[in-house]
C-alpha cells in the first residue's frame, strides 16, 4: 500500500506541475495575436525572412504562401534548398511566380560544412540576408498578417537580443498528427512559458527566432551552431551570454501537422528527448515525473491490481483530458473535442519514449544518422548498422555500464 501511495504522490506532483503549465501560457494568451496597431512599432525596421526546405511538408505551399501575404511594409522572403532535386524546388517557384512583385529569392546551394543539415541549409541564405533583423521560420509554420508586426515591436528595445514565439499545433487529420498536436499544444508550448515564466530560463524553440545578424554574428555565427542538434536552443544561450535578454513572444504560430505517421510522432521526440538529456542531464528526470498519467499507468506493473489503481488512473487520466481540452480552447487550436480523448495514449507513448535517450545516443534526422554528444554536439554515426534491435540494445546497455565503471 505504501508503494501505491508513493505513485500517487508523484502523479499528484505531475497534476501540480501541469497545473502551473496552464497558468504559465494562460500568461502568454491573453490576447492572442491581437495585432491592435497601437502595438506596433514605428518606423518598420526591414527584415530578411529565411526559409530552409527540404522535402514536402504538410501543406507547404499554403505554408509559404502566408508569408508572402503578411501585414508589413518592407521584407525579404529567401527559400533555401541544397538541390533543384529537392520536391520543395517546384513548390517555392510555384510561390515565386505568383507574387512577383515581392522581394523573394531562391538560394539552391549544396553546403556540408557542419553536421547539422538545417544549418547547412540556412547558411547561404543567411549569408545573402539583405538585412540585420534575420527571422528563421520552418517550413511546416503558417503564418497570420500580423506574424512580423507582432515580434518586431520586441526589437525596438535594443536590450532584447532574440525573439522567440509558443507553437500552436494545427491541422491534424492522422493519429499520429493528432498526437503531435497534443503534445505540441500541452507539454511543449506548457514547459516553454513555466521555464521562462517561473524560473527565468528562456527556452528558444527553433520554428521561429528572430534576431539581429550582428549580434549572432559576435557569438561567432551560424558556423559556431554547425555541429550541434539544438541550435536553437545553443543560438538562444549564446546571445543571452552577449548580455541581450531572449523574450518570448504571445504571438502563437501555427505548426501545420496534417498526415503524420506515428512513427514519425516517435521519432520526433525521441530526437527532442535525446537533445533534452544531453542538455539538462538529471534535469531530465522532471519530464517523467511531469507525466502522471503515465505514472498512474506504470503503477499496474509494479503493484497488483486493484480498483484503487484504476480510479487513480482513471481520475488523473480525466484530469488530463480536461486540462488538455482548456488548453486547446484558450490556444484555439480548432481541434476537435473527442481528439483530446486521445490525450492519455499520446502521453502514455511519450512515457515509453522518456526511456529512448537513456539507452541510445543516436539520433536520425533529414536521412541522416548521428551520435548525440554531451551539449547536443554531434558526431557522425559508424556505417556499420545493427543487424536486429537486440544487439544493438545490448551493446548500448553494455558501453552505458562500461561507461559508469570508468566515473
């Protein structure tokens, strides 16, 4: 019984914990994208809007589009590709055709300078940017009119050194986009505003951060975040050590998520976990603790079972769904209200995942396979390939031993 008690003490502690999510980006919501001009900053100033491609996502041509149609006075659009071969090459001409008369550029060049591929991307764009004010934005964002007169305001303040923006997950039409969009909207945009609310640790989430080119250009520039996986997050700490403040902004993007497997839902945040260990360490240990429906639910195969543990379940499963339904109305992210049914699977899935970066430091992303180093440095991954999940899983369980016995 005593065991029983410990888990629900922890799944109380998770409730709590959640609870402050909520108030946190109630915070940030209110209004949402309001836009109201006397807001806006005057004059403008110009901004180079950088897009790095690759691949078809869900809905992108729409997705670019909307920047073409944004609300502001003077800005430059460029597409960057690594090859013409690239499906998106067809797409952002289709785009550029059609609004001739915007200051848009397509900069198709192959860069392998670091092992980061959203970096090699993004550095012979960024080199062209006409402009000091850079905004990066990914290609599965859609954008509101009010997108760059919102966060723009940030930078009239020359003490601000980077601006960030909360992700509203939208669009989902799969199960594994329906889970995305859950997290996306619950645990992600809830732990970006309690850090940055409560605890004053700004967490930069890299679908859209706008800064000044001289000020990442004294941290040493895209080339000192080519190697690590969480360049945002990197790109974040290092202007915040300039002295510049990170702020983030309650202008909410919309991160379109149509037709996700899931298992690109897994992958996804098993990569996210993986740069989240490697850079908090024991921090991490909080985000199972921060899941109490998958607390309550691993109670069944530590305890017998009983009616007490399924009313346990059952109460903080139902807590969750209404905690995550609030959120999704307050977010207005037009999901619809039996989806979030689903919320206690999406986090039971992601409890299972927790466990993913503890025994595996390798990483995949954009087709290519890396080694996850302390700090999210990368390292290339050997060629040679497990031949099953066994060995593989013994022999990360073996080097984790072999590691601890030499500390």
């Amino acid at each position: 019984m005593i065991l029983f008690w410990i888990f629900a003490g922890i799944a109380l502690i998770g409730i709590t914990a959640y609870l402050f999510q909520i108030i946190a980006l109630r915070s940030y919501t209110a209004p949402i994208n309001s836009g109201e001009g006397k807001y806006l900053p005057r004059p403008f100033p110009h901004v180079s809007i950088l897009k790095p491609l690759k691949g078809i996502d869900d809905g992108l041509f729409d997705n670019l589009e909307s920047f073409c149609r944004l609300d502001y006075p003077r800005y430059e659009i460029i597409f960057a590709l690594q090859n013409q071969n690239d499906p998106a090459y067809k797409v952002v001409k289709k785009v550029k055709e059609k609004y001739q008369s915007l200051d848009i550029s397509i900069v198709v060049e192959y860069c392998d300078e670091g092992l980061n591929p959203k970096i090699n991307n993004l550095m012979p764009a960024y080199k062209k940017a006409k402009y000091d004010l850079i905004l990066i934005s990914d290609s599965n964002v859609r954008a509101e009119k009010n997108y760059l007169t919102d966060i723009t305001r940030h930078m009239e303040d020359s003490s601000v050194g980077l601006v960030s923006n909360i992700i509203r997950g939208v669009s989902g039409r799969s199960i594994g986009a329906v889970f995305e969009n859950l997290h996306l909207n619950s645990f992600i945009a809830g732990s970006v505003c309690l850090l940055d609310r409560f605890l004053g640790m700004p967490c930069v989430v890299g679908k859209s951060m706008m800064f000044r080119k001289s000020d990442l250009e004294a941290t040493g520039g895209l080339t000192a975040v080519k190697d690590h996986l969480a360049e945002d997050y990197v790109i974040g700490e290092k202007i915040h050590r300039l002295g510049k403040r990170v702020v983030l902004s309650n202008h909410l993007i919309n991160n379109v998520n149509e037709y996700w497997t899931v298992g690109r839902f897994l992958n996804r945040h098993s990569r996210w976990g993986k740069m989240r260990w490697k850079i908090g360490g024991a921090k991490y240990v909080s985000e199972l603790f921060g899941n109490p429906v998958f607390i309550s639910f691993a109670a069944f195969f530590m305890l017998p079972f009983s009616k007490t543990m399924l009313c346990l379940t059952a109460l903080v499963s139902a807590l969750k769904i209404v905690g995550d339904f609030y959120v999704g109305r307050m977010m207005k992210a037009g999901m619809h209200p039996a989806l979030y049914l689903l919320a206690p699977l999406k986090d039971i899935i992601i409890g299972f995942v927790w466990f993913v970066p503890i025994l595996s430091d390798t990483v995949s992303w954009r087709g290519n396979r890396y080694i996850i180093g302390r700090g999210s440095i990368l390292s290339p991954h050997p060629d040679t390939v497990p031949r099953s999940w066994k060995p593989g899983f013994v022999t990360t369980i073996r080097a984790k031993l072999a590691w601890s016995k030499t500390i």
